[in-house]
C-alpha cells in the first residue's frame, strides 16, 4: 500500500482494477492548511489521462503488473521492438508507452517490460545508464570556476545539463529517474 | 559509486548571492527601524497546536515549525519590535514551493494589529527592491510590479466568490477548502503586482485575534505574490482562555487523525495575559529568493536539499 505522500512521478498505483501511472505530480499545502498531492494518472490500458487532487488520508494499492526482463532490439516510427530473453518472443511498445525512457534506450539495453494481463503497457529502464556524450560545447578554461553548466547530447539524442568541463567523446552517467547528470565516467 | 555534487553547487551561486544580499537588505530594513534581532532556541518542548502543520520529534522534544510561541513570550515580557531569520522544520512538506527545513523570517510588533504589518510588508518588499535596483520582476504573466503602493487587499470570502464561483461557507461545508483556494483562487493572486488575501474563516486562524463585529471572520491576511503565498500574519489572540480553547481543539483533531499530540505550551499561555495588543507575521525567505531570482523551484535558491545530503 502507499499513502498520498509516498506519490511521485512514475509511480504505478491500481485504481479500480486499471494500473496507472503518475506521469505529473506536485505537493500543494496552503501554510496553515491541509496538504494536498495534486496528479495527472494516466491509465496504462486505454492512455486515458486526467488530473486528481488527493489528501493524506487517501491510501493506494500497487498496480498487478508483471515485469519481464527483456532487450531493445530496434525502433521503427511509432514501434519499439523488445525481445524476451526467455521466450525469445518479440513484443511491441508505441512511442507514448515507452515514453521518456526513449531517452535512455542504448542499443541492446536489457530492460524490464511491464505486462498486464500479458499485454505489455510499459517499460523500467536500469536507474543508472552510461552514454557517450557526442556533442558538446567547448570548454574554455579560465573562462569561470563558478556558475554554469551547459547542455550537451548524448547518443540516444537525450540533451541534458552538464558541468561544462565534460567534452564531446567522454562517457557520463545518468540518473534515469531524474534524466540529470551523475558523473564522469573514465575509461 | 562516486557521484559530482560539487558541480551542482558551483552552479547555485548567482542564486546564493542573490540570497545573501536579500537577507542583508531584510536585516538593515528592521535595523533601520529599530526592530531587535533575536534568536529562540530551534529545540522546544510544546510546539503550537495546529491541526495540520506536523513537527519533526527530536531527542524528546521537536524542532520548532515557527518560532512563534518564543516570540510572543518576549512581546509579553515587554519587548516592543522584535525579528528573527530562523530555520523551521515541517514533517513530510516537500515540493516545488516546500522544503521540510525552511528559512522563515516573523516579525512582531506591540501596539499594532495586521493592518500595520501589511504596510511593513509592501515598506520591506520594496526596500529589497530597491537594493536589487528593480521596481519588480518577471512573472508568470510578464512582469509584475511591486513598488506601487498601497497593494490590493482581497478578502477571503469576496475571493471565493470572484475565482471561484462559491462562498466559503459552501467551501467548507463540502470540506473542499483548500483544494478550491489552491487550484481556483491562489493561481489568481497577486498576478501583475501583490495582493493580500485577508479576513479568513476563524477555524482557520488558530492563533489570530477575531474581528470586533464579526465573530466567525479571524484578522489574518496572507500576502501572495505570482499566485504563491508568500507570507502569513494575524492580529494576535490575547484571550489565554480562548487560546487554551483553541488549542485544545486543533488537539482533539490531531488526535482523531492519527497524528502527534503535543504537550500544551503552558508557559506560552500562562504569559499570554500580560501580551499588549500585538502583530506579528512569518514570512517565507526561500520564496522571496525564489521570486527575486526568477526561479519556480525552492531547490534552485538554497545550497542543499535534504535529497542532496
């Protein structure tokens, strides 16, 4: 079970039966009043998205979803084709299902394939991935101990913020519950 | 596995300039207007009794949610304008407006009522301003204006009725006031300059003075500014005996909801009789800091974030 406050994004909790997902969420709490914990839930079966403001007191239940491991193969337009390392059976996601995980999907990834009533719905990539970064400003030294970061992109195409001595070619670790920078990666 | 977290802190520091010289402007602002700086101890024994602010239980005793109930006690003992920057600690207050340990400033003044401290707030507010060399900042609908003054004053119950299409009493009748006042009043308030909501139901103001005449309606204002509550402040209850009674009934209600119990603060009551007519106000130094940097999230304008530690 989860209490409201344990809610945060990508949370998978049951609500009458259908497994949803929390794809936005936020803690509101006027000072002196009661805390609320305001979502967008998208149900993970038909995609049907819609905004629920909860209190503390509300309880959940965790979605009955079967996880199978199972590797990225390819994608092609909207398709992202994943094999199950047991049965060898090919299964498809859309792009919506797969959602931001797009981002961290290197090639032959092995990942865990959410199932619901043997349909696959969704994905869980590993928390921490490591990625070559292939483009990247220069640095240019002296220029500023302090401040700033700068965006670059990796292999899959994610951008992101990174401290500006990363160059173009070095590898790099991401979180990819939070998509941010970790560290650098040698060797 | 060896994570970079210095970077992230090299990248706080315009936000942490701009923290430092705000609260070096707050400070020569209550200087210059001879307000004691003072400091109450963090580590209390009885926290007020509020049915919804929880405190974090430390060695026995619990970390302070506000320092209030000191505050007061020096008003009562004579001090006549008092302030203080402090931390405070929330249990389980954690989003992008809300940190579970958070910087409050609470200012006091004797001899005054909510009407007096409102003006401090647009006299404060702009004098920071004036340090940063702004007349106001950007905001979600362009720019927002804070240095003409006097700024509007909206009551609760006419800011239901405009934003939201109900009474408070309808509101709470259908216990659904503070998601109305979050999701269909808030969002509106103070959009191209501050507004301050005032006159709030008196269930809602466990520690304010009533309004002579109106009896269910508390003297407490928030000042909002870009939708976001920035400050809270009340004509202070002077009565022990309906203090104690108000005490005791947000106690029954933590009680009923499973939550903590705390002792009462005895001492705080039993000085209350010799407190002078008096106002004081907490306002939220991290969401000043927020609004005066331009940022939408309390973690980019302090250093560390309990996730971080």
């Amino acid at each position: 079970m989860f209490a409201a406050s344990d809610l945060r994004k990508g949370l998978r909790i049951k609500i009458e039966n259908d497994p949803y997902i929390v794809t936005e969420f936020n803690f509101v709490k006027p000072g002196k009043g009661q805390a609320l914990y305001r979502c967008k839930l998208k149900n993970m079966v038909n995609g049907n998205q819609f905004e629920r403001t909860f209190r503390s007191v509300d309880m959940f239940e965790t979605a009955d979803l079967q996880e199978n491991k199972m590797q990225y193969l390819y994608h092609e337009g909207d398709k992202y084709c994943f094999m199950d390392n047991e049965s060898y059976e090919q299964v498809f996601l859309t792009e919506d299902q797969v959602g931001e995980a797009k981002n961290f999907l290197l090639d032959n990834i092995e990942v865990e394939i959410l199932l619901f009533e043997n349909k696959p719905l969704g994905i869980s990539v590993p928390n921490f991935i490591d990625v070559i970064v292939t483009s990247a400003e220069p640095w240019a030294r002296g220029d500023s101990v302090s401040g700033n970061t700068k965006p670059v992109t990796v292999q899959t195409g994610y951008q992101l913020q990174v401290p500006p001595f990363i160059e173009e070619g070095e590898k790099i670790r991401i979180d990819t519950r939070t998509g941010e920078y970790i560290t650098r990666v040698k060797g | 596995m060896t994570i970079d977290h210095s970077w992230k802190l090299a990248a706080r520091l315009d936000e942490l300039r701009l923290r430092a010289r705000m609260i070096k402007a707050v400070r020569r602002f209550f200087q210059e207007r001879d307000f004691l700086e003072v400091e109450t101890p963090i580590l209390i024994p009885a926290p007020a009794p509020e049915a919804h602010i929880d405190a974090v239980a430390a060695g026995g005793w619990f970390l302070q949610t506000s320092p209030e109930l000191c505050m007061k006690r020096l008003l009562a003992a004579g001090y006549e304008r008092i302030y203080q920057i402090c931390k405070c600690f929330r249990e389980k207050e954690r989003g992008e407006r809300h940190l579970p340990e958070f910087t409050i400033l609470e200012w006091y003044r004797t001899n005054a009522d909510y009407l007096t401290l409102m003006r401090d707030c647009e006299e404060l507010i702009a004098s920071i301003a004036s340090e940063f060399g702004v007349s106001g900042f950007a905001s979600r609908q362009g720019k927002l204006v804070i240095v003409d003054r006097p700024w509007e004053r909206i009551t609760v119950g006419d800011a239901f009725v405009r934003y939201a299409g109900m009474t408070v009493s309808e509101a709470l009748a259908k216990d659904c006031f503070e998601e109305v006042l979050t999701a269909a009043v808030e969002p509106r308030l103070g959009v191209d300059a501050p507004v301050f909501l005032c006159d709030y139901p008196r269930e809602l103001s466990a520690l304010a003075r009533l309004k002579e005449g109106e009896p269910g309606i508390a003297e407490r204002f928030e000042l909002y500014i870009d939708g976001m509550e920035i400050a809270n402040a009340f004509s202070e209850l002077t009565d022990a005996g309906e203090q104690r009674r108000r005490f005791e009934e947000a106690s029954r209600e933590r009680g009923q909801k499973g939550s903590c119990v705390y002792p009462l603060p005895e001492l705080f009551l039993e000085s209350l009789p010799q407190m002078p007519p008096s106002a004081g106000i907490a306002l939220g130094v991290d969401r000043l800091a927020m609004l005066f940097a331009g940022r939408g999230h309390i973690d980019d304008v302090v250093a560390f974030t309990p996730e971080s530690l």
